[in-house]
C-alpha cells in the first residue's frame, strides 16, 4: 500500500500527498464545498467519498477509450492514487447547453442548448480570481506550449463525446464541465477531478439539477443529488 508523506498542497476540496515513490501522489477528496471565489463555504455530507468514486470510475471509462489520465487506482474511500502530475494552470470547460456563466455572459436564457459545443480557457490563478484567457494569452504568459493547447482541446473534446454518450442511458445530461490537465516526464495527462463538483449533471426527463448548483443556490437536496448521479453511474457499470 502507497503511504502519505508529506502534504504536498491543500486546495478548497482535496489534499494532495507525496508518496515514497516520485512518481505517485495520493489524493484525499475532502467534504468541504466553496463557491463564488470562496465567499460562500459549506460541508457536503458524504461528498468527499463520493467524488473520489464517481473521479475513479470516470476516468476508467475514459481511460479505457483513449484518453490518457492520471488515475491509478483507488486506495481508499475518498483517496485516489494518481501519476504526479505538474498541473498546467489553464482550466479548461466544455459546454454543451448554456448554464452558469456563459448564460450571464452572453444573456442566455439557461438551458439554451448551444447551436455547436463550447470551449473556454480559464488562468487558474486564486489572485486574479480564475480570469477567462484564450490561446494567445497562454502562449503570452508560457502557462502551456501551441502543442499542449492543441492536445487539451482535442481530449477535451473526446471528454466530451465520451461522457455525453456514456451517460444518456442513465438519463444524464452533461451540460458543462470542467477539465485539468497535468504534465507527467512530458506527457499531457488528464487530471483533477470529474464530479457533480466539477460538471453540471441534469437529469435528463424532469431536468432537475444534479450537481453543485444545488450548493451554489441553495436549492437543497445537495446531498442526494451527489448521491443519485453516484447511483446511476455505478448501474451503468454493472
Ligand atoms: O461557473 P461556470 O458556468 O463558468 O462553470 C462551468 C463549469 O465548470 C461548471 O460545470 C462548473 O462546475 C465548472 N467549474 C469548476 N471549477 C471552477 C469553475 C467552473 O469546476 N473554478
């Protein structure tokens, strides 16, 4: 069994530890939940265990079809090993239905679907508050080569595809998400998390939201919300 040493970094909802080898992190998934730059902070029951899961099995299925990630296996209920990873501070979001941000930005009534798929580059910086950048502003500031761009773009895009199409029998809409990518001796490396933290999952019938939202909104249910997509996925892989 890998062993915690040192704590490497401690973001809003995950610990990252070193291990005796340098090649491997451990990630513990914390059920602490912020939103708005922060301003707003909670505790979601059972969300740590939860995301840790849904994370692994995601990136299994994606993994298994192509899409290099940095997940190894789980450890623990709420602890991933992973590849360590050097993460590229762009974030990048898909969307596929105007939700959130985009729906304010462009003044779109929200569940808009988008006549082609989205995509958004974010500078992952907590002092400039996450601003939205494009290609050139990645080149500007070296935060990824023209080459690693390309390749976020591409898997994102297979993220994408994968994940709507992979989803759909369980009555998942994936409206947006975000992505993080890592470098591993060189390699671009999906990383991070896929979660009802990090993706707007809406059930596809009622159209009832299934995901963080619920937090930001306080729209209730938070919980069960976190707990029916975990449900649906894990049928899906029986
Ligand atoms: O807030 P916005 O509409 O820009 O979010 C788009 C998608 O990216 C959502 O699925 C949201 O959960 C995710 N996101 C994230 N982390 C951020 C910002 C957005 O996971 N810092």
């Amino acid at each position: 069994m890998p062993v915690k040493s040192e704590l490497l970094y401690e973001g809003k909802a995950k610990r990252v530890y070193r291990t005796g080898d340098p090649d491997r992190y451990l990630v513990e998934f914390k059920d602490d939940a912020t939103a708005f730059d922060g301003l707003k902070k909670g505790t979601i029951a059972r969300k740590g265990e939860i995301n840790a899961r849904l994370s692994a099995l995601f990136f299994q299925v994606l993994s298994r079809r192509g899409v290099p990630t940095h997940f190894i296996e789980q450890t623990g209920p709420r602890e991933l090993l992973v590849r360590a990873v050097e993460i590229i501070p762009v974030e990048v979001v898909a969307r596929n239905i105007a939700a959130g941000s985009l729906a304010k930005r462009l003044g779109l009534a929200e569940g808009t679907p988008l006549k082609r798929p989205v995509l958004e580059f974010y500078y992952k910086s907590d002092a400039l508050h996450d601003p939205m950048i494009n290609n050139y502003h990645i080149a500007a500031l070296e935060l990824a080569t023209d080459t690693q761009i390309k390749e976020m773009e591409s898997y994102a895009w297979k993220v994408n595809e994968l994940l709507t199409e992979f989803l759909q029998p369980a009555d998942l809409v994936l409206v947006d998400f975000k992505l993080e990518f890592g470098l591993f001796h060189g390699h671009v490396l999906l990383a991070d998390e896929i979660s009802p933290d990090t993706c707007r999952f809406w059930d596809g019938t009622s159209g009832e939201k299934l995901d963080k939202d619920r937090f930001r909104r306080d729209l209730g249910g938070v919980e069960d919300a976190y707990e029916e997509v975990l449900s649906r996925v894990e049928k899906l892989l029986q």
